[in-house]
C-alpha cells in the first residue's frame, strides 16, 4: 500500500477504536457462545431418553468400546466411515422389532468374518450370547436418540 492509503487508514481507525471492536467482538462472542450452551444443555434430556437407560444398555456400550466398534463404525455420525452407520441399523435391519432385531444382530455377529469378494472382513469377536443382547439393546436404545433425521439417509 502506498503510504498516503496507509495515513487514511490511520486517521480512521485508532488504536482505542481497533481495541473497542476487539472487545466489542469477543464479548459478543462469548455470550452468544453462553447462550448457545445454555441452550443446548436445555435441550439435551428431552431428546436422549436418559429413563431408558438399562443395565443392559450401559452394558452393550462397555462392549462396544471394549471391541473398538467405533474404530470402523460411526455412531449418530461419530467414528470413523469404515464401515457403516450403527445409529439407526435396528430401524433398518430390525424394521424396529425388538426380537426380530436381536436375532439378525446374533446371526450377523456369529457368520463373521463373512468372505465376500471385494468387501473388507469385520473380525469374529467370539461375544457371548449376553454381550451380543446388550450390544442390541444398546443400539435400539441408540436408534430411539433424536437425531433430526441423521443419518440423512437409512442406510447411513
């Protein structure tokens, strides 16, 4: 820039003002930052169905972290896009049948790894028919988490 544009900005903008817009800016920031917190916190119970937690639920999660199935899977979006989406499978795989879920859920787990030409193997994890039960209710409870319609489609 030539010095005459250097001297107008100069005359226009001080130090006192550039410090004013910078507090101006990070105070707005920071209450909105707030509110958007305060908000979410408020919103949060009605939508993650914390009554239905079970001993079976909390049981199928410590089986999911222990066999890393978000390593591969995502979950409500989180994880890693290996392979696919769990937060909805027992709509898709269950048609939302308690019972019809639990049974596709122990055959798949059982038929791994499954050799099919092209497509990657999930490994046997050898779970026992307790931990393939609360890895289902895990998954129904999961599936029940509003999630303003994600994935956005359902095979996620």
């Amino acid at each position: 820039m030539s010095n005459k544009m250097t001297d107008q900005m100069n005359d226009k903008l001080t130090k006192r003002m550039s410090r004013n817009i910078y507090i101006g800016g990070s105070a707005f920031s920071i209450l909105l930052l707030i509110g958007l917190t305060i908000d979410t916190v408020r919103q949060v119970p009605k939508k993650e169905h914390r009554e239905h937690l079970t001993h079976k639920v909390v049981k199928g999660k410590e089986v999911w972290e222990k066999n890393n199935c978000i390593g591969c899977h995502t979950l409500l979006g989180e994880g890693a896009y290996y392979a696919p989406e769990l937060g909805n499978v027992f709509i898709r795989r269950g048609a939302s049948n308690k019972e019809a879920f639990k049974a596709y859920l122990s055959a798949w787990m059982s038929s791994q790894p499954l050799e099919i030409e092209g497509r990657r193997k999930m490994p046997q994890f050898n779970l026992t028919d307790i931990e393939v039960d609360n890895m289902a209710e895990f998954l129904i409870w999961t599936s029940k988490i509003d999630t303003h319609e994600w994935p956005p489609n359902i095979e996620g």
